[in-house]
C-alpha cells in the first residue's frame, strides 16, 4: 500500500460518513443553503476553542485574509510585511487590496518571520501592517512581534491557514490574542471543508461587525460597498461535525512528529527546533537537506518506493513570478526555500510506516 499525503480515507470514516450524510439530507430537505444553523454554531464552538471572542466565517482562506485587511482599513498606498516562506495567498491578499507587500526575512532555524528584519523593514518602509504566517503550523515569534507593533501602531493579522492546533504556548492556542487570526478550511488543511471555507477570529466587537458586513455585500451599513464572501451551510455543517474530532487528530499528528523527530536523528535530514514538538499542529513535517539536488534525488527516490514527499517552498515570495517587484530582505527566505521536503503527515499514519519512511531515507544516503 503507498503512503498518503493527505489521508482522506481515514479522515472521513465510515461513522464520519453517517452522520455528515444525514446533515446534509437536512439541510437540502429545509432548503436552508446559506447562513444556516450550523454557521452559527461552529462560529460559537470555534472562537471558544481558539480563546478568542468571535469567529466569522468566510468563502476562503485568501479572502479572510483581505477581509481582515479591509477591516483594518488596510488599501491603496499602504505597505504591509510579508514573510518570505509562505503560501502564494498572503501576498496576494496584500496586493487584492490595492496595498503594496515588504518582504520580511526569516529566521534560518524554522522558517519564521524574524521579528530583527521586520524591525530593519519598518524603519525603511514604514509599515502600516504586518502578517505574520504560522507557517507549516509552527507559532511564529508572536511575543517578539506584537511588543514592537504595538509600540509602532503596526496592525497584525496572523496567518494560521495552517495552524489550527497550534499553540502560542501551553494552554494558549493560536487565536489567544488580540490580533485578527485567519484560517483557511481548504480541503487539505488540519481542520477541513468538502471545498472551500475560512474564517477570522476577532475579540474586537466593532471589527466583528466590520466583517460580518463586508462578507455579505455591504448589507447593514449604507455607507460601505462590500463583496460575497458567505461560507454556504453545508461546509459549515462539514466543519462543525469535524470539530468533534479535531482535537484528537491534532493530538496525533503530534505524537507522530515526536516519532519522526527521534527517528530522523539517524539520518542527515534536518528537523525543526525540539521546542515545536509541543507546540505546532504539524500541518507539514518539513524537513531540510543540504542542496537542492539531494533534495530532489530524495524526493524521486521515495516516490519510487511509494512514499509521497512534497517541497514547501521551493522558492520564496520574491522569487515568485508575479511577485518580482516587490522590495524588502529575503537572504535567508531564499537559502531556506528549495532546501526544505515534507514528509508525509496525517493523523493516521502508523509506526511501521515511520519506520518505512525513515529506512528509506537511510537506504538513500548509503547508496
Ligand atoms: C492555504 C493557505 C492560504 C489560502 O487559503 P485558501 O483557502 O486556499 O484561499 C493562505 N495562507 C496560507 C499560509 C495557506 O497555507
């Protein structure tokens, strides 16, 4: 059998398969496709197990991110810090906004905004606002980031499209602030949809109504022109269903990057810091070879041996296509991308596929 990426199978299991098919026969017999009750709920269930106040869901990752840079007020003119490690869509939203995105450089260790550049970044370009991403699911710096953007009035919104079960630190999961949060439920994510979903966390009541008014065209407030981004019943009803669940996958895929970490000691990967084991939702399990080349003969060699592997990311943002004319620091962003595989991560996979995984890897390097 070859090992999956994203094990859907598992995920949606038999009893799983029950219970969300008789919510959907719901919702289609009482024709109730937008807005229904199980928006609200998850909205409800979600904000209390994040520690935040309100949850507002939204049509996609991307698009709560530029809702939550139109909450803020974010437009035309405006220069917002982007780290260079992280998917397409952080920037993008940057740019969807009319605003102009800084790239902010990482740190070399864990592919996290470094909280020393974005400081250089602000003195140079005067930031209106920042978006630091929990990349791969690790908690970036948020001590460091948050003490100097409010001393600088810099707005912060997290990315954490890949952070649901991530922790600030013990007892403090991502959303635990007073910043804006964003996810995305894409069908690939920790915590999933049957298609497209996000979702912004807020405990600020007059960004909350701010959103809620964007997302719907504008209703409920005369002056503002606002777009569609609802979150249609049945996915909510996905999501909601999901929740019973979530905590113990996220559990999971913990236990098993503490395996991989222990067990790839053998074996010339780098792993990220010891300190995340705890604390990130390993979304991903990247890890780092010394070139480019080892990277990708590691890669073809596994798929020959039936083990999926993926190189997030292999470039940086700035190295990006659309994105060449944007300023700002990237040294390390550039020196981290091409060098990094994901190994296959799920909360299903089991210890011989471990097992599997990490002699293959060995065999790779002793050939
Ligand atoms: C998935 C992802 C997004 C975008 O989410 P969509 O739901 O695909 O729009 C944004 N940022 C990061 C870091 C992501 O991983």
């Amino acid at each position: 059998m070859p090992i999956s990426f994203y094990d859907f199978a598992n995920l949606h299991h038999e009893e799983f398969k029950v219970k969300i098919k008789q919510r959907l026969n719901d919702i289609i017999d009482k024709n109730s496709f937008i807005e229904g009750e199980y928006n609200s709920k998850f909205e409800e269930k979600f904000a209390q197990l994040q520690k935040s106040k309100h949850c507002l869901l939204v049509a996609n990752g991307t698009d709560a991110l530029e809702i939550a840079l139109t909450a803020y007020g974010i437009g035309p003119g405006d220069r917002v810090g982007v780290p260079g490690i992280t998917f397409y869509a952080t920037a993008e939203a940057v740019i969807n906004r009319g605003a102009t995105p800084i790239w902010i450089d990482i740190q070399p260790e864990d592919g996290l905004l470094c909280p020393e550049s974005l400081k250089r970044m602000h003195a140079k370009y005067d930031l209106q606002a920042v978006m630091p991403v929990h990349i791969y699911g690790l908690p970036a710096p948020m001590e460091e980031i948050n003490q100097f953007c409010h001393s600088q009035g810099i707005l912060v919104i997290e990315d954490a499209a890949q952070a649901q079960g991530t922790f600030y630190k013990e007892g403090s999961p991502v959303g635990d602030t007073d910043n804006l949060v964003t996810f995305s439920f894409y069908p690939t994510k920790n915590l999933s949809a049957f298609g497209d979903a996000g979702g912004i966390l807020t405990r600020d009541d007059r960004l909350k109504e701010r959103i809620i008014v964007n997302r719907n065209h504008g209703r409920g407030d005369e002056q503002h022109v606002g777009r569609n981004s609802r979150c249609d019943h049945i996915q909510a009803a996905v999501l909601y269903t999901k929740l019973e669940e979530i905590e113990k996958f996220n559990e999971q895929r913990k236990k098993i990057a503490v395996k991989f970490h222990k067990a790839l000691k053998e074996t010339p990967l780098k792993t990220l810091p010891e300190k995340y084991l705890p604390l990130s939702s390993w979304h991903l399990y990247p890890t780092q070879l010394e070139s480019i080349s080892l990277r990708e003969g590691l890669m073809e060699y596994l798929k020959k041996k039936g083990i999926p592997s993926a190189p997030f990311y292999d470039k940086a943002l700035s190295q990006e296509g659309g994105l060449l004319k944007y300023k700002g620091e990237d040294t390390h962003a550039k020196n981290f991308a091409g060098k990094t595989l994901c190994l296959p991560m799920t909360p299903f996979i089991t210890d011989e596929e471990i097992e599997f995984i990490v002699s293959e890897i060995k065999n790779f390097f002793s050939s």
